[in-house]
RNA sequence: CGGGAUGUAGCGCAGUUUGGUAGCGCGCCAGUUUUGGGAACUGGAUGUCGCAGGUUCAAAUCCUGUCAUCCCGACCA
C-alpha cells in the first residue's frame, strides 16, 4: 500500500467533542469518523487495525473448537417474547417494523437466535459439545453513547455460544474460552485482568470480565497485591473485619442534635468513623423495605444487596413514610427497634464491632456503646457480606491488601445453564434416551472496545504507539523526499523488498515535507519506520526507527532486512 | 431520564452582552522559493451562522420551539 493513494485524512486539531485519548487519536490518525451519536465510521487504517483483531479472535476461536457462523442482525419479537426478553430488555433495545407491521428488533445480542438455531437440529447428546460464534454488529440503544467506540450503539461484538449435555461440559466450555481469552489478548499486546464478575439476574454459574488495565476505563475492579485474585468493584468479596476485643460498656442513649449524617456524628461524639454504624433504605421494585447497616466508613454494595434479595430486580431509595412505618427515622436509624418482619441486612463485619454508636430510631439521638453481637436480635436481622470493596482490604484468597484500579471490560465470559434452553425448548436425548436441556455458555469480545483500549494502554504525546501483531501496518518505509527520484526508487527497491519477505509494509510516497510524513507516522503509530533519505542514496545507509522507545538503527543495505525482522520479533 | 454546556467553512475557534455587508488560525486550490521533524510569500475557493417560527426597516446576535453533540449523574448483559 502506497501512503499516497490511501485514504488516510490525518488532523492536526484534535476535534472538540472527542474527550479521550483513543477517540482523540482514532480520530486524528484518520481511523474513525462518526456518523452519528455512538455510530462510527471506520476507515482504511481503523479498518485494517479491526481486521487484524478479528483474525487473531478467530484463530483463537477456531483452536478452541469453535465454528464461525453469521446470524442475521434483524431479529423477530417471536423469539425474544419466547424467552420473555421482547418485554423486559426494555428501552436498550432498537425496534422496528416491517411494512406488514411484524416486529423486529436489531440484535443486541443472540441467544435467543441461536438457541432457535440449534434447537431444531441437536437431537442428541452425540452432537455435543458444540461451539458457534459469530462476529457482528451489534444495536443496544445505550441512554448515553460516550467516549468514542468504548461505549457505542452500533459495534463489532465476536460472540460465541456453548452448548454441552451436562454441568461438567459446560464448566470444560467454559475453561476453553477462558484460556483462548487470554491468549486473545495476551496476542493483542494488553495488560489485562481476568476479573470476578457479577452475573447478576442468571446466577449459579461463572462469570469472568475481560479488564484491560487503563486510568479512563468505565470499570472499577480490586485486584490482590500478591496473589492473582482480581473481581470487579460489585463482585468483590469480603471477610469480615475482625476488631480486637475491648471491655464492652452498657447501650446507653444520647443527645445528637442535627448529627444526621455520619460525618456530622463523628464529629459531635468525638469517634472515629469506623466506630460508627450507618444505614441506608431501600425500596424494592416490589415494594417490600429494606435497610442496609454497615459501618461508617463503608459503602453498601447494591448488586450483593440485591443477590439476597428473592425475587427483587431493582433497588432505590426509600420514602420516609415506608421507613417510619417500619419504626425507623431517616438519619438516625438503627436495627434496635424495628419492627419485626422488615427486612433489617447488616454487613458482617458489622457483628464484630464493639462499644460502636448507632441511631436510636428518632430524631437527634443515638445510641452509643453499642455491641450488635449483644445488642441486637439475631432473629431479626439478616447478617452477610453487604459492603463495597475499598482500596486496602484483605483478599479474600490471600488476606493480603486489594489494589483498586481502573480498566476497560473487552471481553466476558458466562455460563447460562438453561435458562434459554428451558425458556425455548432446545433440547437433547442423553444417553438414558432422557430428554434434557442444552446447557449454555456465551462470551462475547467487544472488537472495537479492544482496539480502544489498546490506544488508552500504549500512547504519548505524539500518537498512537501501536502493538505490533494489532497494527494497521507493521513497518512503514518514509521516502523522505518523494520529489527526489532516487530517493523515491531507493524507498520503492526497499519498499518491494519487505513485502517480498512478507513483512506488513505500508510505503509513504506521498509529496509532503519530510517534517509532515514524521508527524503522521507518530501519530499513527506504525511500530517501525525506515527512513530513506540522502543518506540512503548517497551512502548506502538506512535508518530503522522504534515508535515506542524512539530508539534509532542506522544499518547498511545489506544488514537493514535481518534487522527490521528482528525488532519485528522483539515487538 | 435529571443536571450542565455547546452548535458559525473540512478541523480548531472569535463575533452574540450593546441587532447594521461573515471573520481568524490550520487545512484546501494555483504559482514561486524551499525540502530530515507539522515551511515562507503571493493569489484564490469554501458558510442555509443546527433547523423552524416570531419580533424588527434590518437577526449569527433578541424571543419561542425544536433537533443534534459533548460532559456529570442515574441506568445497564
């Protein structure tokens, strides 16, 4: 590929509404232009960058037992009322209509196509295990498209979906995208975390996320310093925190005037935070309160909140009417009052503090010296791991501290068990001749998510810094005059010469000044550049450039090949 | 969906307060000189001032509505 006839429109002004570093270098490198609201355009570089993602999802996929098939992204509302979705994805989803008025959706997601696929045709347990994947556009309707393609409403998904006769093969799927997972961006050039993750409303099976590690991810995981536990922030778990024992003194009830935060409590009682038990109230889509105690200085966990909860879908903040009828009072609440039947949560670790201060159930007074193993009614409360990780707590593997950090979710894995294949009746004969369900996995990779965040983990001030295996082109020879005819044919010879040897190869004969042609290659990011100036013409010498550590070669005409493959190696 | 901001040339922006011929930088086109890190000079092209209504002799500017984009929050498999 010649740099003059590819369309490559490169800016010197970073546009104003691109607000991270990847969609600002997407964007300037002539990567990407967006079409509309979280709709982008790629072109040829962004192109060749995706392409390169896609065949390395591919290979992996393909090692793993997985077959590529293409699903069609227009779905029918028969299939997504079968497993009651058509109702419940809600606003996310984009809908539509054909002119006989049947209604349609584009697809945010496929299982409710391929189990429709595979159930007509896997009869048999001799069929399984079998994997399917595709790599699509996907629709979600997202309320607020942001930061370039890191939240898009139409973009590239890889999503592959298992289907074993038992338990067993599907935790065996599972490892297998697990392993082929990492190698996907092991092979990308990311610094990644599998994490822990929620998977929420499913339940009972595994689920990982994908983290690339970068300070403007949207995901906030915890990460063990010394062993390589890593969950996501809601997923994290917890021990309890166990304080030392101390003499414990009589419940006794104070004046707190205007104390109705914990803040202003601490203060006025002249205690730490973390001597202190807070409380937050929760309505539930059912109606049914719920009142979360944790320490002070800890924040209650909703999706942990929620798990415990049976049948509850949504949380919000509670009306004070809901919680005086409860016998509570806003701001100063406390378990020690309540009335029986409500549903009283307290963190566990929690239980295990003493002589702390908590609210008395009406307005400007608390209780101090308070020792819920003691003082509050077992029979009442439910106790379990509510809280939110904060940097600094113990591992739950290990014990040792939790490093929180920042990341950006590429790719998931999940098992699903049955809930679709019960739903929309896919199922097998085992070798009982027993008719049973398919058990499900499925796992999806965001493409342009990954190339995202690629950019996000390997930039400086002059542009992209490009993984090798991931770049649009691996090495781009730079005529460094183009008008000078020897120059020009010299980059052409060498030009020819690493395509002969099978090397990713873009040559830049465009007619600009040589400053122009510099700039443009570090903005783009092309991991190497061969630079062929007077020098070359006049003596022979070619100059090899290393975008990521500015390291520069300068090497005969016979040594320059050996040397371009091997730092092609080193990348 | 709540809060905030912004829509003026391909990109970045000024002009709006106080209504009076549409501007600047970069880019683009032509020419001359230049030529190893975003060249200089000369000449040139490019705008429904987001859109629709209204007020006015006159609207980028004031009023109403609407659409779009971005940020924060909420939400989210």
């Amino acid at each position: 590929m010649r740099a003059s006839n590819l369309y490559a429109p490169t800016l010197r002004n970073t546009p104003a509404e691109a607000e991270i570093i990847s969609h600002q270098l997407m964007y300037r490198a002539g990567m990407i232009r967006k079409s509309a609201g979280g709709m982008y355009n790629f072109l040829p570089l962004g192109w060749r960058t995706i392409r390169k993602i896609e065949q390395i999802i591919r290979e992996e996929m393909d090692a793993a037992g997985g077959q590529e098939i293409m699903m069609p992204i227009l779905q029918p509302s028969e299939l997504w009322e079968e497993s009651g979705r058509w109702a419940a994805y809600g606003d996310e989803m984009m809908r539509m209509k054909d002119r006989h008025g049947r209604e349609f959706c584009l697809g945010p997601t496929h299982e409710e196509m391929i189990t429709a696929l595979v159930r007509d045709e896997v009869r048999s347990y001799k069929q399984l295990p079998l994997m399917l994947y595709q790599i699509q556009d996907k629709f979600r309707d997202e309320r607020r498209p942001r930061f370039g393609l890191m939240r898009s409403r139409e973009f590239i998904m890889k999503d592959l979906y298992s289907f074993d006769k038992d338990v067993e093969g599907m935790n065996v799927s599972y490892q297998k995208m697990y392993d082929a997972y990492s190698r996907i961006f092991t092979r990308c050039g990311l610094e990644f975390r599998p994490v822990e993750a929620d998977n929420g409303a499913i339940g009972g099976g595994h689920s990982h996320e994908f983290t690339v590690l970068a300070d403007n991810g949207e995901s906030s995981i915890a990460c063990c310093t010394k062993c390589d536990y890593a969950a996501s922030d809601e997923k994290a778990e917890l021990a309890a925190i166990i304080e030392p024992n101390e003499e414990l003194l009589p419940l006794e009830k104070v004046a707190t005037p205007g104390t109705d935060n914990i803040q202003k409590l601490a203060d006025y009682l002249q205690v730490p935070v973390t001597k202190t038990i807070k409380a937050i109230a929760y309505q539930t889509d059912t109606e049914e309160l719920v009142l979360a105690f944790t320490r002070g200085d800890h924040e209650v966990n909703e999706v942990k909140l929620l798990n415990l909860l049976e049948g509850a879908r949504e949380l919000r903040m509670a009306d004070e009417e809901a919680i005086r009828a409860a016998g509570g009072c806003p701001g100063f609440m406390s378990p020690i009052g309540i009335k029986a039947g409500t549903h009283v949560i307290v963190d566990h670790t929690v239980m295990h503090m003493h002589n702390a201060v908590t609210g008395a159930n009406e307005i400007d007074a608390h209780f101090r010296q308070v020792t819920p193993e003691r003082d509050f009614d077992r029979q009442l409360i439910t106790v379990a791991d509510i809280r939110m990780v904060q940097e600094g707590d113990a591992c739950p593997r290990c014990g040792a501290p939790l490093h929180m950090t920042r990341g950006i979710e590429a790719g998931q894995v999940f098992t699903l068990g049955t809930k679709y294949s019960e739903a929309m009746g896919a199922t097998f004969l085992d070798e009982q001749g027993k008719e049973k369900p398919l058990l499900m996995g499925c796992y999806g990779i965001g493409v342009g998510r990954t190339m995202a965040a690629a950019i996000e983990q390997n930039n400086d001030a002059d542009g992209i810094i490009w993984p090798r295996a991931i770049a649009p082109f691996e090495v781009v020879v730079v005529a460094v005059n183009a008008k000078n005819e020897e120059q020009l044919a010299y980059a052409e010879e060498i030009y020819s010469e690493l395509r002969t040897e099978g090397v990713d190869v873009l040559l830049d004969d465009r007619k600009e000044r040589a400053g122009v042609k510099f700039k443009d290659c570090d903005l783009i990011g092309y991991p190497l550049r061969v630079t062929i100036g007077p020098k070359a013409v006049e003596e022979g010498t070619i100059e090899i450039k290393v975008r990521r550590t500015g390291e520069v070669l300068t090497c005969t005409r016979d040594a320059y090949m050996a040397k371009v493959v091997e730092l092609l190696q080193e990348l």
